[in-house]
C-alpha cells in the first residue's frame, strides 16, 4: 500500500511539473508576442526590386526581432519623408536623396539614413521597337518617359544619358510630365519612343507586345545607395535598439536573397504580389539578381554616397552637397 501511494504521488508530482513547464512555456510565447514592438514604414513603392524586404516579412524575420511591421504604401520619395516628419511613420524607405533634401531646407530633426535595400537603380529602358543592339546614343532625338524630376530614376537616366556624350536637355526629350503610377499605361497608350520602368511593369510591357526591354539603368548608372531606410535624428537617437533589430531583419532578408535560387525567392515572396505569376516572379527576380541590385550588407560606402550626389548635381537638383558623416546613422 505505501508503494503503491509512494507510485501515485510520484506520478501526481510528474505531472504537475509537465503543467508547470507547459503553461510556463505557454506564458512565455504570450509575453514575447506582447513584446512585439510595433514599428510603421512608409514605402514608396510596392515592387519586386524590394524583394529582399518582403522575404524579411514572409520568413518572419521582423518578428523574430521582437518587431510587429506595419508597411504603409506611400507613392514619391517626397510623401515618404514629410509621413516621417510629420511622425506619421516611424520609418522612411525611398530613395537616399530624400534625406539630403530635407537638411538642405534646413529641418532641424533631419533624417538620417540607417540601412539600405538596393544598390543599383531598379528601372529598365523599355523600347516600342526591338533593338537588339542598344546603344544610349540611339537615344538622340527620340522622347523617353523618364520619371519625376528629381527622383532618382530620372537623374540617373540624365547621369547615364551625360556620359555617352549626349545632352540630355538637348538631344534627347525625357518626359518628367508622367507620375511614377501612369508610366507603363501612358507609354502603352503612345507616350513616348521608349520608358523606364520598376519591375513587374517592364515585363507586363513586353508580355503584351508593347515594348522590349534594350537595358538596365542600374548597370549604366552604377553602385549609390538608392533605396534605404531612414528615420528622424531624434527617433534614431531614443530607439538604439529598435534600429538594430530592424536592420539585423534586413540583413537576413539580404543573405537570403544571396544564398537561394531566384525561384525560391519567388515562392517566398508570391504573396506580397497576388496578381503577379510565380513564373513572373522568377523571371524578374532573375533580372535583379543579373545587375547585381541587392548589396551584400546594409551598409554602404562614402563613395556609392557621394556618387548619388554627383548624380543630383549633374541633374541641376543639388546647389550643396553633404556630408556622408552629417546623414550616416553611427550607434
């Protein structure tokens, strides 16, 4: 009879420790998902030249970093800044000349740029006929729908235009009249001899037969930061740890895009683009990883920095330049 009780407690013992351990286990997921912190970035665009953001997402990188995402999809460089400014997003994720503009007006709580995504511009020139051996020079005389003035894009097709020896105000037309949004439509509905496009439009264009793609923008512009992450001097300053936590997610997202296959790239981000194909997909991922669009590290080099601000200078949009040390975030 003793043994039998000895039995009996021992077995009520084991399993209240299996409980104890089981709701301690459980206390434990519930605390970390109330730690989540909830960070909101204004993106300037939805596009699969940021795909290494969507795979942070899609294999859950944000929240194994203790960070609840809230993507916000704010079209212009320029809305993305004054959404940061105006403390309606925590984070800012456009080109890295936003933040030059904004010291240059003289912001007191200026952005500061943190990490970056891309290091090539992601638009392709899209051609109404095919031209198997483009040349930038076939450019002359002819109209291209090259963007908002200011942005990136459209300087660095300048920039590109320059240094084939043409004068991009003069030998050539670039259209700056287009929103970003109405590029491919305007050019499918005759605007235009050729047209840079983001990807997927670049495709879509030539799938329905109304352009082909003759070259990459990112290989003739070359290496600059040109879609980063950036927030407010102040939020930088007070939320250390956030930033880190945010950038080792983007850092994963990056080695990820640089150790796997383009398909399975794909696969991982097919449903940040619903109305995208995963064969699509594949092909455009392929592309971007062809030019070398995704840099290895979130860091970037002083001379990719000051290379973007030879760019706007040579496009007439910035009087003075700044320094790398003035909009670098350094912990």
């Amino acid at each position: 009879m003793k043994k039998i009780s000895l039995y009996v407690a021992s077995i009520v013992v084991l399993l209240l420790a299996v409980c104890a351990i089981f709701f301690n286990f459980n206390d434990k997921k519930e605390d970390k998902k109330e730690e989540l912190k909830k960070i909101t970035v204004a993106e300037v665009a939805h596009t699969i030249f940021y795909a290494p953001q969507y795979v942070a997402i899609e294999k859950g990188y944000f929240k194994d970093e203790g960070i609840d995402l809230n993507l916000t999809l704010t079209p212009g460089a320029d809305k993305v800044t004054a959404a940061v400014l105006a403390g309606d997003a925590d984070i800012g994720f456009s080109g890295s000349e936003a933040t030059i503009y904004v010291y240059n007006s003289g912001e007191k709580d200026y952005l500061k740029t943190f990490a970056q995504l891309t290091q090539k511009d992601g638009n392709f020139i899209v051609s109404r006929k095919k031209m198997d051996n483009f040349k930038l020079e076939d450019l002359k005389g002819k109209t291209i729908i090259g963007g908002r003035i200011g942005g990136m894009p459209e300087m660095t097709l300048e920039w590109a235009i320059r240094e084939a020896g043409l004068d991009p105000k003069k030998d050539v037309s670039i259209d700056t009249s287009v929103s970003f949004a109405a590029m491919s439509s305007a050019f499918i509905g005759g605007t235009g001899d050729f047209v840079c496009l983001f990807e997927p439009n670049a495709l879509d264009v030539e799938k329905q037969g109304y352009g082909y793609v003759v070259a990459s923008l990112g290989e003739l512009g070359g290496v600059v930061p040109y879609t980063s992450y950036s927030a407010r001097s102040s939020y930088l300053k007070d939320n250390q740890e956030i930033i880190e936590h945010f950038t080792k997610a983007i850092q994963k997202g990056l080695d990820f895009v640089h150790n796997n296959d383009a398909k399975t790239i794909a696969k991982v981000i097919l449903k940040q683009f619903p109305d995208t194909s995963l064969n699509d997909l594949e092909e455009v991922v392929k592309r971007y990883k062809k030019i070398d669009a995704w840099p290895k590290t979130t860091e970037f080099s002083k001379e990719s920095f000051q290379h973007m601000q030879e760019i706007m200078t040579k496009a007439e949009q910035l009087e003075k330049t700044v320094s790398f040390e003035d909009l670098i975030y350094e912990k």
